[in-house]
C-alpha cells in the first residue's frame, strides 16, 4: 500500500493536490507555516482515524474535503473526509478502482461510508488475516481484531513524535494505544499466527469445559456421599411398615424406591364411604403418581439425547475451528467456485485449486449441521422446560389429593390403626418422590462424566503438543533479533551515542536500548535530540525492511514529519538558509533513507516533509514540492475568495 496522492478541496470545489512517488524517497521541503506537518494529520484522518488533529486556523477554514488516494499494485483506492467541521468525524467517502483511478471532481464527493467501511476496506486489500488479540485474565480490556488501525502505528512519526526520547512509536503517549501496539507487534512481525489462535482459542474453551465437567464430578461424587445414607432408611422405613424386599437382591437402589411408590397397604374395612372416598383419592395418587414417573421417563429420554448432542457437537466445533483456520487464508471476496485465484496473491493459477471449494463445503456442512443440531437441541429443551411444568402441576394436584386423604383420616377415628398405616405409607411415598427426583443410581451418571472428561484430557493434550510444536515466543525473538542487528547497522551510519554497542529494540517497553559492557541504557537516558530523532528513524527503517523482507500485512509507507529539527534553531524558518546547522548529520539522515528504499527495490515508499534543501542531485530527484515563495498546501488566492 502506497500513497499516490492526497489533497483538500475548497469550499468553492477548486482543488489541491499533493503528488507522491511510490516506492521512493519522497522529500516535501519548505519553510515554516505552509502546511507540510498537516500532510502527516490530513493522511491519517482520510485513512479512517476518527479523532481530528488537522489544525484549526487556515487549512480547516478553506477546506471542504480531504482526500488520499493509495494504491496496491495495479488497484487504486480514492477516500474521501468531509471537512469535520462541517460533518460528523465518522463519514467518509470510498471508491475503488484500477491504476488510471484518479482524485474525483468536486461535484461527484458524496458521503457513502464511514469509517469503518474505510479501516474494513484497506484491511482487507492488505491482506492481514483475522486474527483475536485478547487480553490477560482478569484484565478489563476488551478483545479486539487486528486491522489497519493498528498497523498504521508503524507509518507515522509526528514533530512531536520523532524527537521524543520517551515515545518510540505513533499515538503511543496514550497507554492504551501503547499496549495495543504491544500486543499487536508479535502478529506484524509474523511471530503470532491465526493458526496459532485458532490452536489457543481452542484450548482455552477446552480447558473450560474440562473445569466445568471437573466441578460437576465433585458434585455428583458428593451427592453420592450423602444419598446412600438416605436410601437406606427410607428402604429401613418401608419394610417396617410392611412393603415386600425386593426378589432381586441385586436390583438397583432405583427399583427397590419404586417398590415402595407400588405398595398399597390393607384396605380400610369398618366403613364403606369412607374407604370408597379413600380408594378414590388413593387411586387419584396413583394416577398422579404414575404420570409423574411418566414424565421422568420422558425427561430423562430427552436429556440423554441432549448430553449425545453435546458430545457430537464438541466434537463437530472442533473439526469446524480447524477447518476455520484454514478458511482464514482464503482471500475476503473469493466465491464459490472461484478456486482459479491463489489464496495468497488473488492472481489466477494455471490450474484451479479445488480444495478451496471442498474446504469451504465441508465446513459449510458442519456449520448446517451444527445450526440443524443446536435448533434441535433448543426443541428439547423446551420439551424439557414443558414437561417439568406438567411434573410440578401433577405434585400439586398429589399434595391436594394427600390433604383430601388426612382430611378422610382425620373423620376415621374408628379406624384409626389401619389409617395411620396408610398416612405413614403416603409420606413414605412423598418422601421417595423426592429421593427420586434428586435422581438415584447416579454411578452411571458419574461414570459418564468421567468418559468425557477423559475425551477432553486427550483433546488438550493434543492442542498443547501442536501449541508447543510452534513456540511464538522463538520465533518472535528471532524477528527481534534480525532488526535489532539492522538497527545496530543503521546507528553506526548515523554516527548515533552507543553504536558501537548492539542497539536492541525492546518489545514490552517498546522502546530502544544500547547494551553497554556495565548494562543497558535505554533511548530516555542518552541525551541530544541528534540521538532521538536518529534512533526513531533506525528503528522504524528496521522494522519497514523486516515488513517488507517477510511479506507482511503492514502499509509499505513511513512518514516523517522535521527529522531534522535537531540541528535548527526552533524559532527557524527556512532551515535552508542556516549556514551554522550540521548539514553533515543532516545529509546522513537522508542518505539512510534513500539508501534503504533503494535496497528495497521500491516496496517502500518514504516520505519526508522538512525544512532541508540538500544541493546534491539525488535529493533534488527527491524532492516532490517545494514549499517556499508563497506555496503551500492552501493557494493564496484560496485566501483571497
């Protein structure tokens, strides 16, 4: 990604343009107040940042719009801002095209986007890959998504920026802006993968489910613990008051509870209206009774199916994760059928690639099967919902029948023997329904859990092995070693303080450091502005050629903005008539640059708005504009209207 051009239209439609070269040194010269620092403000505003820095004063009270036009390749993309004075700082404008696309006429500006269409736009042309950036546990931040928001951070170097001793990289003053640069500089630097995320998300959410299953052993096992004694009184309780042993001595503790629920104790004889109201209400209860075991039948029925569910859906989300990180490497906007485009570059392959379209159907199967499978389960466990409101109904009509039976006791005191018998048998029976409803023979149930939990033990160990197999940790040191050797490199050519040590770029602090024989000494403890500014610019060529050297998604284009502050007064106007400035040190800052993008071959494109005019004859080739004798980035007769 490279800057063709940007400008501001003015209120009247007339048009400003600022041309750029891409893939080379570009110099903007001139003298103060023409507007070359707003170039950096105007840029990153039109490539989607929302907070407005453009200066208030001329350039905003003549400006209309504010475009740039980037190119990828043989693509171009033209956005458009609306002078945020006079619209909301989200509107934008985008339109795309191919190399002949051009800065638009003033008459066809029209608000079609916002900006995250804009950041959604240039992410995708540069091809970064959906990667989740998640905090630490406990930490309040929210995940985020890589884009070309955080990539830009490593394309600016504002004034106040560049000579900042305290401040490496751009925005970074805000600590929230610092930590995600931190967070986002390991995916950059091609250390952090999508498919080590996808490996990560996976094992976390199955460390999950393991702790979750963990927690539901202990529980039943403790239940367990607690039951056992219980069932034994309540089987004591019932063959005392008569209820037959089961013939099965190995029958479950669930069947000799159900014998208790069968029995019925001698009918009530001295008198017949009472015991035909009796036998009534008594049958009413075991109706109840049995459609209550009815609807236990059903429920338990239903919850099996869902637990079978479950376990084939982990199992499906698993294959569906691997298959989604493969996805990844599809480019945004292949279709079906479209296999012919190389997933990489999106140029047409001599012979299509068919496992596009397989890998895309068979995970499109698995995500129906998954929608087809969680619709069934969300079915279920509305029966369940349903059929556990009809068991609460059918134990409140039991208790209003056991109330009709004490009422009839209570009026039997000529039978009050046999009664008591049958009293004692109903609250046996209540007290088993609720044994019964806790739920009994649960071994199997334990049994069950540990199965799965032995699945998920397999399952982490599995994603652990893959996760250690490819260690983001070595291989982002090895990034940082590489550019804190060209680093080291590009600070001897600058004749920086500490280079003749090795100069380390240090990615927690994000910052720069010399390592002296009696320990480092970081960037905030070297004095002179020269070694600000010349560390900024080392380490932000170094990092541009690791971009660029390993393909990575980042814009190939570095703008700065007065690198050479540190050799002019501060009060100076045209620096190009200081005969006391150290025009050597100036003339090294930019020799680094050209040099580096000539290495590069023209991948990246650096852009330099400064007060310095060298004589020598390549820095004139460089040269874009030159500011000076009344030009500047408003026209004068823009003042003048």
């Amino acid at each position: 990604m490279h800057l063709i051009a940007m400008g501001v239209y003015s209120r009247s439609g007339e048009r400003r343009d600022v041309r750029f070269v891409p893939g080379a040194l570009n110099v903007l010269t001139g003298k103060s107040k023409t507007g070359k620092s707003a170039i950096l403000d105007v840029v990153e505003f039109c490539l989607g940042r929302n907070t407005v820095t453009i200066p208030s004063g001329v350039i905003s009270d003549q400006a209309s719009w504010y475009y740039v036009l980037v190119g990828f390749g043989d693509q171009r993309v033209f956005i458009g801002r609306p002078n945020p004075e006079t619209a909301t700082t989200a509107h934008a404008m985008v339109r795309t095209g191919g190399s002949t696309l051009e800065a638009l006429e003033f008459a066809d500006l029209e608000v079609n986007a916002d900006t995250e269409v804009v950041r959604d736009t240039l992410t995708s042309r540069l091809g970064i890959e959906r990667y989740l950036v998640e905090p630490e546990p406990g930490s309040l931040r929210a995940a985020f998504e890589v884009s070309v928001r955080q990539a830009l951070f490593f394309c600016f170097q504002s004034q106040g920026e560049i000579a900042n001793r305290d401040v490496l990289f751009h925005r970074a003053a805000d600590n929230a802006i610092k930590t995600t640069i931190r967070d986002t500089l390991p995916y950059f630097l091609g250390a952090a993968t999508p498919e080590q995320f996808a490996v990560r998300r996976q094992l976390v959410n199955a460390r999950r489910v393991l702790q979750r299953l963990q927690n539901d052993i202990r529980a039943v096992e403790r239940d367990l613990d607690d039951q056992a004694p219980r069932i034994m009184r309540l089987l004591s309780t019932g063959a005392s008051l008569g209820v037959p042993p089961s013939e099965d001595s190995l029958s479950s503790a669930r069947t000799q509870l159900e014998a208790i629920l069968q029995f019925e104790p001698p009918a009530i004889q001295d008198d017949p209206e009472l015991a035909r109201r009796y036998g009534e209400h008594a049958r009413t209860i075991d109706d109840l009774t049995e459609q209550v075991r009815q609807v236990d039948a059903r429920t338990e029925t239903l919850r099996s199916l869902l637990q079978a569910r479950d376990r084939a859906a982990s199992e499906a989300n698993f294959q569906a994760d691997r298959l989604s990180a493969v996805e990844l490497m599809i480019p945004v906007g292949q279709g079906a059928g479209d296999a012919a485009a190389c997933p990489l570059c999106t140029q047409t392959m001599p012979q299509p690639d068919e496992s596009v379209d397989a890998i895309r159907d068979q995970l499109t199967r698995l995500r129906t099967s998954l929608a087809k499978s969680s619709e069934s389960a969300r079915q279920r466990e509305s029966a369940i919902e349903s059929l556990e409101q009809e068991r609460a109904r059918l134990r409140a009509a039991i208790r209003r029948e056991l109330v009709e039976l004490d009422t009839i006791r209570a009026q039997a005191a000529s039978v009050a023997e046999g009664a008591s018998l049958r009293e004692r048998v109903a609250q046996l029976k209540g007290r088993v329904l609720q044994e019964l409803e806790r739920g009994v023979d649960t071994h199997e149930e334990v049994a069950s859990l540990k199965e799965r939990e032995r699945v998920i033990r397999g399952q982490i160990a599995r994603l652990e092995e893959m996760e250690a197999a490819d260690n983001p940790g070595a291989a982002l040191q090895e990034a940082l070693d590489d550019i804190s050797g060209r680093m080291t490199q590009h600070a001897k050519q600058l004749q920086l303080e500490g280079s003749e040590h090795q100069i380390v770029l240090d990615p927690t602090e994000l910052s720069i450091a010399a390592i002296y024989p009696g320990g480092r000494r970081p960037l905030s403890r070297m004095g002179s502005a020269e070694n600000w500014v010349g560390y900024h610019l080392v380490a932000h060529v170094a990092l541009h050629e690791w971009f660029v050297d390993h393909g990575r998604p980042v814009p190939r284009f570095l703008m700065l903005d007065q690198p050479t502050q540190a050799f002019f007064p501060e009060e100076i106007v045209d620096a190009a008539q200081d005969e006391d400035a150290d025009w050597e040190a100036v003339r090294r800052q930019f020799v680094l640059l050209r040099d580096v993008v000539a290495k590069l071959n023209g991948e990246l494109q650096i852009v330099v708005c400064d007060h310095a005019n060298l004589s020598e004859q390549w820095f004139q080739d460089a040269i874009i504009d030159n500011w000076r004798n009344g030009v500047a980035l408003i026209p004068a007769d823009w003042l003048q209207t």
